[in-house]
C-alpha cells in the first residue's frame, strides 16, 4: 500500500497530541477518562498495526478516523471561541489535531484509491528470445 509510513507517522502524531490533551479533557468519572484514551491512543496505535500490515481497507479506516476525530477537534475549537473564554492549550492541541487529521484524510484517500490501482499478482517477465544455435529458428 502507497503512504503506508505517511499514515503511520500522521497516527503517531495523534498519539502524542491525544496524550498531551487527555489530562486537559474535563471528565466526570473515571470511565469517561478510560473511554478518552482509549480513543485517543488505542484506537492509533492498532490502526498504524494494521496500516503496517498493508491491508488497503485500513486505509478507509484512517479516514473515518480522520473525519471524527476532525469533527470532535471543530466542536472542541468551536465550544472555545464561543464561551469567549482563554485560548489556552486545549485551544492550541485542538488545532493541531485538526490540522493532522485533515492530512489523515487526504492521505489516507489518496492511499485507498491507489490500492485499487495496483496489481495483486506480479507481473510476469517476456519470455527469453531463443537462443541462435537452437532449432526453433529453422
């Protein structure tokens, strides 16, 4: 699959900024905290294991991905600007997982698209002029 470390590499970005935004997150209890890492670094880590396999529906995957996770970041930013509160680093982690998961979904479509481009066997080779001392040229 094309973009295989590009995906991996946009998956561990979201690691590090989902484990620097898990502590500013406000939860409630501990199962809501559980459920936020799990989101934020689970779900990447074992998505990049299976992007590192090569399976090109993983690539779907990393787009959906993407598109929540953008539309979490939107409504994080939105929720900011409106309560006309402080741009502070939830703000500044929230534009910078937007950021990366706009570039999650334009590579991970692009690697998805291109899987169905490629071929699955190997192409064979021409077969081997015959030699001039043989008797196929008679």
């Amino acid at each position: 699959m094309r973009h295989t470390w590009t995906l991996i590499g946009l998956l561990a970005g979201l690691c590090l900024i989902g484990a620097n935004t898990a502590e500013l997150i406000p939860v409630t209890t501990e199962t809501a905290r559980s459920g936020w890492m799990l989101y934020l670094l689970a779900f990447p880590i074992a998505l990049a294991g299976l992007v590192w396999m090569g399976w090109a529906w993983t690539a779907m995957v990393c787009v959906i991905y993407g598109t929540v996770g953008l539309a979490l970041d939107l409504a994080t930013i939105t929720s900011i600007l409106g309560g006309q509160g402080e741009l502070g680093a939830l703000f500044l982690f929230s534009s910078m997982s937007g950021v990366v998961n706009v570039l999650l979904i334009l590579f991970g479509g692009r690697a998805f698209f291109c899987s169905f481009q490629e071929t699955v066997l190997p192409i064979s080779r021409p077969p081997s002029p015959p030699s001039p001392s043989s008797s196929a040229r008679l």
